[in-house]
C-alpha cells in the first residue's frame, strides 16, 4: 500500500534513496524494485529486522534490477549518520506527526539531500485525523503516538521555511478513513467487531486485487481522495547553488525597487 506516488516522485536507476522512518519497508521496497540504491532507517530494531529480512528475500527472488541496492539500519532522524548532500532522493512517510521537533527533522533531510534532489513527505490529513481524535482518546494518546495534526498548507509553508521548492501534493488512501472511524468508535484494539472485520477484509481484497471488487474499490478512492482521502502527500525540490544563488540576487534587485519606489 504506497502512498507516495511515484509517478510523481520517479526513481531512475542508480537513484540513492533515503526512507527515513522505513516502518515496515513499503516505500522501501518499491525504490528497490525501481533499480533505487536504498537505505530503509528507523529507530524501531525490531521492525529493521524484518526490513532486512524482506531486502533478502527480494534479492534472492531476484525482484529487484541489476545495480540496486538495498540496506535497512537504526538511526535517529535528528541525527542522520550521513554526509550532506548524500542522497538524490529522501522518503518520509507518516512519520513527521510523531515528532516534536519536526522542524528538525526537516533540516537534517534538507542537509543530506543534493542540491536538485527531491523529497516526498506524507502525513494523516487534518480532517479525517481530527475525527479519529475525537472519537477516540486511546487512537493518538499513546506512547509514540500523533501529537500534532498538520493542514496541508501548515506542511507546504514549513517545506519553503527549510529552503525547499514544493512542486506537488494531493491525497491519498480514502477508503481507509471510514476504517480508522469504526476503529476509533468501536475502540481502537477491538478488531474482533464485526464492522472492523468486514470492512477490514474490503481493504484486504482491495490491496491484493481481488478482480471485481479492487475495480469497485479503487474507483471509488480516486473519487474520494480530494475529499477525505487519510493522507496529505507533498513533494518538493531542493535548490541547486546556482538556482539560490539566481533566486537570492533577484531578491535584492526587487527590494532595491521598493525601497527606492
């Protein structure tokens, strides 16, 4: 289930992807399938592990081109243990809305992203999150949880703060709000009840391609997604030096104009 999309976001063979806050290693294991040099980082040991065992298990398979590499490590996304300027292409998917210091978060992307690279940043929309928060406490007041939610200009306007150039967004996984609404309504750890069985397995069929439902279903997504899609995506460049520096003197000669105006 991706929720970049990467027709937008395209990886070119040979691309060096960051995934910061991999998760479970699905945007991870697309950029591998797409000819990407990948490295899948999150904080959670656990889940590095199975990424691992997945990046094996893909190579053996032989899912992924010659020349792709993939690699999953523990890190800390304050602190990334790589140089600047490394990476063509950075991922972060639902992970900004678990962080306090996002702004943070966002400068060490900026710093290992090369001048003309490009970032995709996902995060749960304002309006299908607010209802999952006020149906229920127990869906964000647990540890690790979601302790903000963005508007979609909030998150575009602290793109251009850190010295980005967004270029795109929509929405994205509308069939999954109404889920995480009956999750939040019946309680959130009660997967035993019958609406979140049922609409569950929809999901299910949905993300394998069950023939006849999966074309019902992602019809209905695409129809639904501008209006309560369950995730914001954003994209957006990096300067290259000279485009700064081009921009940076036009400024100037723009606020010379006023100021003699």
């Amino acid at each position: 289930m991706l929720t970049v999309d990467f027709s937008r976001f395209p990886i070119a063979p040979g691309d060096r992807v960051l995934d910061l806050g991999c998760g479970g290693g699905r945007h991870a294991f697309e950029v591998y399938r797409r000819g990407g040099r990948v490295i899948a980082l999150d904080r959670n040991a656990e889940e590095i592990r199975e990424v691992k065992r997945w990046f094996t298990a893909m190579a053996e398979a032989g899912e992924a081109p010659a020349g792709a590499s993939a690699t999953a490590m523990e890190g800390d996304a304050l602190a990334l243990p790589f140089p600047d300027d490394s990476f063509d292409k950075v991922i972060i998917s639902e992970v900004m809305e678990h962080i306090p210091d996002d702004k943070g978060v966002l400068a060490e992307m900026v710093r290992v992203l090369k001048p003309g690279g490009s970032l995709a940043v996902t995060v749960p929309r304002w309006l299908p999150e607010k209802i999952c928060w006020a149906l229920s406490d127990a869906y964000h007041e647990v540890e690790g949880g979601h302790i903000r939610i963005y508007r979609g200009d909030e998150l575009v306007g602290k793109l251009r703060e850190a010295g980005l150039r967004p270029y795109g967004q929509h929405h994205a996984h509308a069939l999954h709000a109404p889920y995480w609404w009956i999750k939040c309504a019946v309680g959130v750890d009660n997967d035993k009840a019958l609406p979140v069985r049922a609409y569950h397995q929809l999901l299910v069929w949905d993300i394998v391609g069950k023939p006849v439902v999966s074309t019902l279903t992602r019809a209905a997504e695409s129809a639904l997604n501008p209006l309560i899609g369950k995730s914001f995506v954003a994209y957006a460049t990096k300067p290259r030096n000279d485009q700064t520096l081009g921009d940076q003197t036009l400024d100037d000669r723009l606020g010379d104009r006023r100021v003699d105006g």
